[in-house]
C-alpha cells in the first residue's frame, strides 16, 4: 500500500469535488495524509466559509 501526502490544493479540489480523473487514479487505494499546515489551511477555509 502506497502512502501519499498531498497539500492544500489537492485536499481542496478533493472536498470540491473537482479532482481530475488522474488525481483520483493515483489516491486510489493509498493511505492519503496532510501536513499539519494543509490541515490548519482546511480549517481556517471551512471556518472563513461557515
């Protein structure tokens, strides 16, 4: 099993629902993780948007 570490961009168009078919290839199947920054600039997105 691959593990993958992917950054704010990636986790956002996961969650939007807007990643392109080859993101979607590669992710499937790994343990997908973010950094401690990509988590903080997640939750700092969904709490600016309510």
């Amino acid at each position: 099993m691959q593990a993958v570490v992917i950054d704010t961009d990636v986790a956002s168009a996961i969650l939007r629902k807007e990643a392109s078919e080859t993101l979607r290839t590669v992710l499937q199947g790994a343990i997908v993780a973010v950094s401690f920054i990509t988590a903080g600039e997640l939750q700092r997105w969904a709490h600016i948007r309510d």
